[in-house]
C-alpha cells in the first residue's frame, strides 16, 4: 500500500511540467496585490489587531466572567431538555406589516455600503467588566453607530460608526418636549461555537418601522441597518460576553432632533444604536416574580401607542413600579378595563397554561389589540407552540375574574412573562386588591416555560440551528 502510494507520487512528479521562469513583471504584479489585500485586511481587521496589542496585561480584555472561556448557563435546567426540536416556522401572520412603503417626501435610504468607520484610539477603550458584575444596561461598548436624517438634505445621510461619545444636541430638539423618539431591544449572542447571532432581528427592524412611521419620523431600509449592525458589533466583537449566561444587548434608537418648539413632526432625526453587556436579567436561583395588579393604573388604552416601542409608554410607569417594590413585589401586572383584563407584566408579554372544562391544555396569551406590544418573544412561543401542537394556543383576552376561578379550581398550571431582556420569567404570586392568589408555575415536573426558555437559548446560542438565528460573522 505504501510502496503504491510512493509510486503514485513520484510518477506525479514525473509527469508535473516544468515550469517557466515567472516574467518580473508578474512578481511585482503579484507583490502588488498582495499587499493590497494586507492592507484591506488591516483596514477591516484594525479593531481586532489593536486590541491583540492591548490584551496581554492591559485593562482591554474579553468580556467574560471565566477568562474568555464558555461557561454553562446558570439559569439553565438540563434534565427536561429530551423534547423534540422542530426548526421550521410555522407559516402564521405577523404581528406587524414586515415591510412599510416609505412615504413619498422621506427621501433619500441610507446604505450600508456607503458605511464609515472611524475606531476609537487606544486610549479611549474601556475596560470591560466581569460578567458576574453586568447590570441591565450599565456599561457600554467602545464604539456607537450614528444615521442623521435631514430632510432639507434630501433624506437620511452615510451611515457612520465612531467611538461612543455624547451627544450634541440642541435644547429645542423635538426629543426632549415631546418625546419624540422610539426604540428597539435586541441581543447578539456569542455561541457554543463561537459564533455570534442575532435572532430575528428583521423583526425588531420592522417593529422600529411602524413605530417610526406612528411617530412622524423617517422609515428606512431594514436590511441596511441590520447590516450596519453586525457590522459595529464585529467590531466590538471582543464585548459579547464568552457565556452562556450573557449577551450583547443592542439598543437601536430613533430621536427627533429638530431644534424648533412646534408639535409636528420632525425634519431632522437621529437613528443610532448603542451597545451594552447584559448578565441574566434576573439574578440565578431567583424565585418566580410576585406581581403587584392595581387596577386604578393602566399602562396603555385603545388608540393608543402601547402596541409601538416609544419611550413615552415607559417614563409613566416608573412610579408604579415603585409601588409595586414598596409591596413587596418585584414587577407591574398591568391591567385594563372594568373586567381587569391581563395587559403585559413590567415589559414582558404574558402567558398562562391552563385546564380547560373539557380537560385539555391551552396557551393564552391577550391579543394583539393595541394595548400590548407586539413581542417578538411572544411571537415566536406562539409559533413554537402552534409547531409542536400538544395544547392549543389562544390570542385572546383573560381577566382576574378568571385567573381566580382557574385557580381556587386547581385549574390554572403557568403564567410567565416573555420579551428579550429576561426571555421566559415564571410568576409565583399575584398581589389584587388585598388578596395574594398564588400560581403553581414552578411546581411542575418539566414545565412549559423551562421547555420554551431551552429551545429560545438554543437557538439564540447556537445549539440549535433555526432560521430564526442570523449569524453575523
Ligand atoms: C412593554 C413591553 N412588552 C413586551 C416586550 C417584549 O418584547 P420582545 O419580546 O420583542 O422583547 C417588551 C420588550 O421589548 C416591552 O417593552
């Protein structure tokens, strides 16, 4: 076998042409070219060469609890994890238009190939912390990414990244009397292979649009931005935390800047997106959440804007939320109507499993009436859900009326909440008008919500390849 095979080289060789001295202009040309490609390679990998320099004993380093190393999920329950996985998705309706027509006079769509990229000089990186230190939104990576829309200018300008720095802006500006501006929430999330996704993010890209579009600001091209944004999360790569238990919370936002006092709608805008290291959001071996329901506050009404991501549904609710803590309460449990109808809890969805009369399992979750915000967390349980077709699933409203029947009568099985920050929160206990109606959430071998929060992970980690995973490097 070995004698074969060293026969078979050597007639390769044999039979391999002589080759021909290169001409030195081919040599120079190559030369040449390759130089241009070392030079390109720099220029796109500037961020990460830089950073090489400083690891080695300065405070610039990867952002992980464990010296860069992956560490297993604290909130994690391995033992129920024996489910089927089902990875297509469900062909059901969206919960907002994916695509907007742009109004006539918005003007120019900015570009991500017309993209700018000034770093931040060695000496502006900043230390990143440890993941045990994470608090929601505490700590920023070095760079931002910034869209001007100027309509006398003919529409939005080049898109640029630059290191993070303040903003200049005038104390007119439309943002700050009237609240004009939205925003998204959206992770990347660094995988068991390294790897970093986004997850669905075309649908925080669309949710941004029909809220832009009910703010009088300027909607733009979804993919260009998704695309800027990988791009500023490429470079502050090193900031999404080695871990399971972590990720990059990425903040998308849009602001009216326009620096005249008339309620209207704004001429000039800002679109950035700012980037934040983010641990579990609540904190490991926490118990469910014991909610506060008053029914004298109300978070959104018909006609409103709950259903779209404004800033202005969230400054009013800080009061309550400090109520809920004097209670001894961790979150809002936000009702509506006369009948107090279950809204959303804090800035999740809600959902609750349940018995029906005829025995059967059933998922509720309220309907998308514009009182709560389309979740894209919600969107994807129901689809999960409806995928794996052991219970049915229910858009429709329940009220406490029913939530007391459902459980004095041992009726009632979960309530959780569902958004991206804390992915699947159990519930325990809710405190209504002078009574507390306990939930037996956590008590079940193999509950729903565990189920959903692994298959949710695994797919945003990577332990399950899904469409809804955007790899981005
Ligand atoms: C009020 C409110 N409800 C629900 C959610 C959950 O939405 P998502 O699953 O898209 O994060 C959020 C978070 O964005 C929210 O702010």
């Amino acid at each position: 076998m070995t004698h074969k095979s060293t026969e078979q080289t050597e007639h390769r060789r044999q039979a391999t042409p002589q080759l021909h001295p290169v001409p030195s202009q081919l040599i120079s040309l190559r030369m040449v070219l390759r130089t241009k490609n070392l030079v390109r390679y720099v220029f796109q990998n500037q961020h990460k060469l830089i950073q090489q320099l400083l690891v080695q004993g300065g405070p610039v380093r990867a952002c992980s609890g464990h010296g860069g190393t992956q560490q297993q999920a604290q909130l994690r329950v391995e033992e129920d994890d024996n489910f089927p996985k089902i990875t297509e998705v469900p062909p059901l309706a969206a919960p907002f238009p994916m695509k907007l027509e742009h109004a006539a006079d918005v003007g120019e769509q900015f570009k991500y190939s017309d993209l700018s990229v000034r770093l931040a000089a060695p000496h502006q990186l900043n230390p990143k912390p440890d993941v045990d230190d994470l608090a929601f939104g505490k700590y920023f990576t070095d760079h931002m990414l910034k869209v001007s829309y100027h309509r006398r200018l003919g529409g939005w300008q080049k898109p640029e990244i630059t290191p993070m720095e303040n903003l200049n802006l005038h104390p007119a500006a439309k943002v700050f009397h009237y609240a004009i501006e939205l925003f998204e929430g959206m992770k990347a999330y660094r995988g068991y292979d390294g790897k970093i996704r986004f997850f669905r993010p075309e649908m925080n890209m669309a949710r941004m649009n029909v809220t832009a579009y009910r703010s009088g600001l300027p909607t733009f091209e979804s993919e260009e931005l998704i695309k800027a944004m990988a791009r500023l999360v490429m470079i502050d790569s090193e900031w999404v935390p080695h871990t399971e238990s972590a990720s990059l919370y990425i903040r998308p936002t849009l602001i009216g800047i326009e620096p005249t006092l008339g309620v209207a709608s704004s001429d000039s805008a800002l679109l950035y997106t700012i980037l934040s290291p983010v641990g579990p959001y609540f904190k490991p071996g926490a118990k469910g959440l014991k909610l506060y329901a008053e029914p004298k506050y109300t978070r959104a009404w018909p006609g409103g804007v709950g259903d779209r991501k404004v800033g202005s549904n969230y400054g009013p609710t800080i009061h309550v939320q400090q109520e809920a803590l004097r209670h001894g309460c961790h979150q809002v449990l936000w009702l509506y109507g006369d009948d107090h109808q279950l809204t959303e809890v804090g800035v999740m969805n809600i959902f609750m499993l349940y018995i029906k009369e005829n025995g059967e399992r059933e998922l509720i979750t309220p309907p998308l009436n514009g009182l709560i915000l389309p979740g894209i967390t919600r969107d994807s349980i129901i689809r999960l859900c409806h995928q794996w077709g052991e219970f049915s699933v229910c858009e429709r409203k329940f009220t406490m009326a029913e939530v007391k029947k459902l459980s004095q009568e041992g009726r009632l099985l979960e309530m959780f909440g569902a958004g991206t920050a804390a992915v699947i929160s159990p519930i325990e206990r809710i405190a209504y008008m002078g009574e507390e109606i306990y939930l037996p959430t956590e008590s079940h071998e193999n509950p729903l919500f565990r189920r959903l929060y692994n298959t949710l992970t695994d797919i945003q980690y990577g332990k399950l390849e899904h469409p809804w995973a955007y790899v981005i490097d």
